[in-house]
C-alpha cells in the first residue's frame, strides 16, 4: 500500500514538472513569436535575423537575473559601482591638477613674485572656470547639494536638481574646485552625495523603463541609498555613509531601506578601495589614513577627562563657526553691492575672493605658519600623527621633505603650537569666507581638518607639560596627541552637522578602534553644546538661506511652527467634482488642473467628501461618453475611492507634512464634520514652506 502510494506521489510530481516545463516552453515560444511580430512590423531595420536574436538573448538574461534577486538590486548594485568609479576618477583628475600646481611652484624657486603669481593665480583661474561653467551650464549645480538631497528625499519634487545636464555640470566643477583646496580649503563630501543621488535617479528611470511600471517606494529607496553611496564612496567608509544617510538626509527613514544602503554602501566603498589597489596607491586594501596608536597603553583613564574638554572646546568653537556662518548669509543676502555682483558676475566674485585666500596662504608669508604648502589629505595624515612634535622638532638633525613626513610643516619656528594656534585663527574666518563661493564644494572635509587641528593643540600641549611640567620618562610617555586629534575631527564635525556618524567615521578611515569611547564621548559632548538653544545646524542654515521648503530646518529657526494649524495657511481654489458631474465639468477640471487626484463631493453646496478619483478615471469617463448618445454623471461611471486618511484643520503644518511623507501619497484631504476644507499636496506644501520661510 505505501508503495503505491510513493508511485503515485512520483507520477504526480512528474506531472508537475511536466506541466511546468510545458508552460515554461509556451512562454519561451510566445516571447520568440512576440520578437518576431516585431521584427516584421519594422522590415526597414538591418539585421533582421541578429537583432532579434539579440533580443531573445536579453530576454533569457533577464529572467535568469530575476530569479535571483529583483532588479532593484542589481541597480542597488550599480550604483554603488558607477559612483565610486566617479570618485576614483575625480581623485586621480585632481591629483594629477595638484600636482602640476606643485611642480610649477617649485620650479618658480629663487623667483619670489613669479611663486607668489604662480600661487595665486592657479586657484583663481580654477575656480573662476569651476564658476562660470557650472553656472552657465546649470546653476543648480553650485553649493553643497546636500540641503537639495534632503528636501527631495522629504517629498518634495525638484528635477532640476537631478538632471543629466546638473550631473555633468557638478562633476567637472567639482574638479577644478578641488584642485584648488589647499588655498581655498573645500571639500568633496557634500557635492559627491549630490552626484550619488543623481545617478540614482538615473538608474531609477532606467529600472522604471526595465519594469514598466513607476513605484513610488522604489524611487524614495534609491535617493536614500544613494545619499549612503555617496559617503562610502568617497572615504571607502560604508557603515559612516548608511548612518550619515539616516543622520543628515532623512526625517523619516524607513527600515526597509537599511538593507539596500548597507549593500549598495559596501559595493562601493569595496570598488573604490580595489580602485586604489589597482591604480598602485596602495599594495592592498587598508585604511584610507594610515596610523599607529598604540594597542597596550591607547590612553589612561583621567585622559577621558581631557577627551570630555575637547569636546566642550568643539562645541563651542562650532557653536562660533555656526554664528558666523549665517551672520555671511544674511550679510550677502541683504547687502546690495554683493547682490548685484552675486547677480551678474559670480566669476568675478569667485576669481576675487579666491585671490584673497591664496594671498593670505602664499608660503613665504603668512602662509608659512598654517602649513600651506600640504594638500587637504597630508593636512589631515600629519595631525593625527601620533608622533610628539615638539620632541620630533628638538631631536631632529635633518629636516624631511613634506611629501614624504609632513609634521615639520607645522613647525618653521620650532614651535607647533603657535602654527596650530594661527592655523586655528585664521582658518576659521577664511573657510566662512570660502562658504560664500558660486561655485560646487563641499564643507564637511575642511571642519574635520580643523576640527583635527583643536584636538593636535590640545595634545600638544598635554604632551608638553606631561614632559617638562610632570617630566615623565620620554620613551614611556603615553600621551597621544594624534587620538586628541581624531577625538576633535570627530567632535567638531559633528557638531557643525549636528550628527554623530562622524565619530564611526573617523573610526573607519584610521582602522582604529583603541580610541572609540572617548571619540564617542567627545562627539556626544559637542553635539550637546551646539544643539543647544535649538540652533540650526550648518545643513540647517543654507536650506533656510536658500528658501528650501525642508521642515525640520524651518522648525529650528521657527519653533512655533509645531503650532501652526494648517488651516490658516490652506489656499483654496482648489478643483473639485460633484458626483453629479457631466462632460463639460470633467473636461474643465481636466484642463485646469495638473493634480492627479480630484475630490470627488457629494454637491458644490454641501462639500461632503465621498472619495477621488484619478486622471485616467476621469479620461475614461470622457472617452465612454463620447462613444454613448446617452450622457450619463460621473456617479454613474466611476468608481469613486475612498479616502483612508483626512485630516483636520487644526492639524499643524509639521504633523500634515509628516503624513504625507509616511504614505508617499500624492494628495491629502482637509475635512471639517466630513465637508471638504482644502487639498494637501506636495506643491502645496511647497508653497506653505517658501511663505513661512519668508515670514522668518
């Protein structure tokens, strides 16, 4: 009897694979029968035969990849790929615009004006070129990006932003911006999570037009990825760029996202680090800053002390940084010469303020003392040098090259703290200067420099008195002025950001994770220091100078904005159909109105809300009467949907923008005892934004 029964579940089961081997040879059959309707539709076309074999094969590919895993992970993917071959690629362009700047520099030697032109006037023509073409090409591409980034992944639609022309403009800006950064002293983070979500976006169409169908999850997934990518690409850093991600880009970050970033992050922080092995930077893959702390002794436990001082001394120089970073936007927002220089010769502006900065930074002056002469990456190498300068200085007997071991730099006249100490002066009103510029920057790498350059001075210190002060034994001396270093890029950045993921940051550029409690602990202080009062960050600042309809950045500049019922602020005009709706009142409605979703009202009198409808619903109820002689209402012919979600009129403005960033819908309805009081939308919401902001 069980052997009968084993038969009989065999024949069945080979049934089964029959029927689907059946089935699976139809499909195959109705895909080659469908390429070669095709093929036929278009005999003009060569090639006939081989196009459509091609297409064939691609179908195959297709469903063998999707067997796999869905499409949006190979996009995931690709992503994280392409926008690390990018960084890569704008690495080595600078490096090679950097160089030339050196070489010509020192060749220039015994020639004191020539040097001093040559200084001056290689970042001028680079960043007056990074200005004119980003401007003239897509003006959209100046700034960070990063304020953009995060009012899109809110919900809010801007297309300029994400454009191929944008892209292209961003990127070759970039590059001559960055060639010029150890005068003008910017970064790359900022415009790179820019770039990043483009080519998202991009991959995003292309996985719309793969799948034939646009989801609205899947384009909010790849911006949020992409702003992951963009860090990780840039420092090889993937878990630094998933928190930044969910730090500084989203107010509301989905769990299903962590996944995707963390892949998409990986992909491209692993394909930048083989790039760098491949192009001979490095022999394997390592830490993008290489250090040597000490594992037996890191620090001692009264160090945390001073760890928890450096956070506070962070903290309130960001808290400085910040004040002064929108006391300039203002000033170029109110003052009439810049804004009309701003208006029509951006160039001009940019060529004079860079020659400014270069002057200030010309290596036979002034220079000499902020260490001019090394590039952003060797600024930050020598800082978290574990090494005690000051002993290094006394017992050195032959100065090394810079290229080779840049700490001397930090010590023409013997004495590292005054060059950190004028570093740290004249660095800070410079880079607020630098903030102004027209031009594609970034401004998260020069606060981590400076940053670094507090924790040094603090270290340095530290290290001097526990050697001449206390005279503690040189060779056993444990005091580390590089993990101060480290303890201060982190703290400040952080602060400036109002973030923590700079902490796991510089954690995951040096490999090193003997200093990861008192980097944390000096990162939690300063964010204290500067949060407090509910003051903007620096993100916060530019979306606010530049009118960006980003709530959380208004809400700090305008705390009663929690309070704000969006019933005050509601336009109306609104369209709106009745349920007994004609032809003539479809098509007006149609006409006048872009919206994709229409309340749907029992009477224009009562305004009672039965539901919506969308476009193409109201199209066919068009084209349905025009095929009948009998007119029928929109009542009739619709099935009109109802709505899961209203909201009040005393529902404030941040509670409304909040539900429809949760829904990802296109409309919400405002309703009071069931009668319709107005329609939310993005645009609506936009407009809400734009008019609080200018109240401020």
């Amino acid at each position: 009897m069980d052997n009968v029964q084993h038969l009989n579940v065999v024949k069945v089961n080979e049934g089964d694979n029959k029927v689907g081997s059946l089935q699976n040879q139809k499909k195959d059959t109705i895909e080659r029968e469908r390429l070669l309707v095709l093929a036929a539709e278009q005999p003009w076309k060569p090639w006939q035969r081989s196009r459509s074999w091609i297409k064939e094969c691609l179908v195959k590919v297709r469903r063998v990849m999707g067997c796999l895993v869905g499409l949006e992970w190979y996009c995931f993917a690709a992503l994280g790929v392409l926008t690390a071959f990018l960084s890569f690629l704008m690495d080595l362009s600078v490096a090679k615009l950097l160089r030339a700047h050196q070489w010509l520099y020192s060749e220039l030697e015994g020639h004191s004006l020539l040097q001093f032109l040559c200084w001056t006037l290689y970042p001028v023509s680079l960043c007056a070129l990074s200005t004119s073409f980003s401007q003239r090409l897509s003006p959209s591409s100046a700034g960070s990006g990063v304020p953009e980034v995060r009012t899109m992944l809110s919900g809010v639609d801007m297309p300029h932003y994400r454009s191929l022309t944008n892209l292209f403009a961003k990127y070759v800006g970039l590059i001559c911006t960055l060639a010029a950064g150890r005068t003008v002293f910017l970064g790359k983070v900022g415009p790179f999570v820019h770039l990043s979500t483009m080519v998202g976006d991009y991959l995003n169409r292309l996985y719309t037009v793969l799948r034939g169908k646009k989801e609205e999850k899947t384009e909010g997934a790849m911006m949020v990825v992409a702003a992951a990518v963009g860090v990780a690409s840039c420092f090889g850093a993937p878990v630094s760029g998933v928190l930044f991600s969910v730090e500084v880009m989203s107010s509301h970050f989905a769990l299903r996202d962590y996944c995707p970033c963390f892949f998409a992050a990986a992909c491209g922080a692993l394909t930048f680090r083989l790039f760098s092995v491949w192009s001979g930077e490095q022999e394997t893959l390592l830490a993008l800053f290489q250090t040597s702390y000490s594992d037996d002794l890191p620090f001692y436990p009264l160090e945390i002390l001073m760890f928890i001082i450096v956070g506070l001394l962070c903290g309130a120089c960001s808290c400085v940084y910040l004040f002064c970073h929108r006391w300039i936007l203002r000033f170029i927002k109110t003052n009439k010469m810049l804004i009309k220089v701003l208006a029509t010769e951006k160039a001009l502006y940019s060529a004079m303020l860079v020659f400014l900065l270069a002057s200030l930074t010309f290596p036979l002056s002034a220079g000499q003392y902020m260490a001019s002469e090394l590039t952003m990456k060797q600024l930050l190498s020598s800082l978290l040098d574990n090494r005690h300068w000051t002993s290094q200085n006394q017992n050195a007997s032959v100065v090394p090259q810079p290229q080779l071991c840049p700490w001397p730099e930090w010590c023409p006249s013997g004495n590292p703290h005054l060059t950190l100490a004028i570093f740290l002066v004249m660095k800070l009103w410079m880079l607020v200067l630098a903030c102004t510029l027209p031009l594609p920057a970034g401004y998260f790498m020069p606060v981590f420099i400076y940053g670094a350059a507090i924790g040094r001075l603090v270290g340095e210190g530290l290290a001097y008195v526990s050697l001449n002060v206390i005279s503690l034994d040189q060779d056993r001396n444990p005091i580390n002025p590089g993990g101060y270093a480290l303890a201060g890029a982190a703290a400040f950045s952080g602060a400036v950001t109002h973030t923590l993921s700079p902490a796991l940051l510089a954690l995951e550029l040096t490999g090193q994770s003997t200093h990861a409690t008192p980097i944390l602990l000096a990162t939690l202080v300063a964010n204290a220091l500067a949060r407090s009062g509910q003051r903007p960050s620096f993100y916060d600042a530019l979306s606010i100078s530049k009118k960006l309809p980003h709530l959380p950045s208004l809400h700090k500049a305008f705390p009663k904005l929690s309070s704000v019922p969006i019933g005050k602020v509601l336009s109306s005009g609104w369209p709106v159909l009745e349920r007994a709706a004609g032809p003539s009142e479809v098509q007006q409605v149609l006409n006048t109105s872009c919206q994709t979703q229409i309340p749907v009202v029992d009477t224009l009198g009562s305004q009672i809300l039965l539901g919506s409808l969308n476009r193409s619903d109201l199209h066919t109820f068009l084209c349905h009467n025009h095929s009948k002689v009998l007119k029928k209402q929109l009542g009739d012919l619709c099935s009109i949907q109802p709505v899961s979600v209203q909201l009040s009129p005393d529902t404030t403005v941040q509670e409304a923008h909040g539900v429809l960033s949760l829904l990802f819908g296109e409309s919400l309805f405002v309703t009071e005892k069931g009668r319709l009081s107005g329609v939310v939308t993005w645009p609506e919401m936009k407009r809400m934004m734009e008019d609080l902001s200018d109240d401020l």
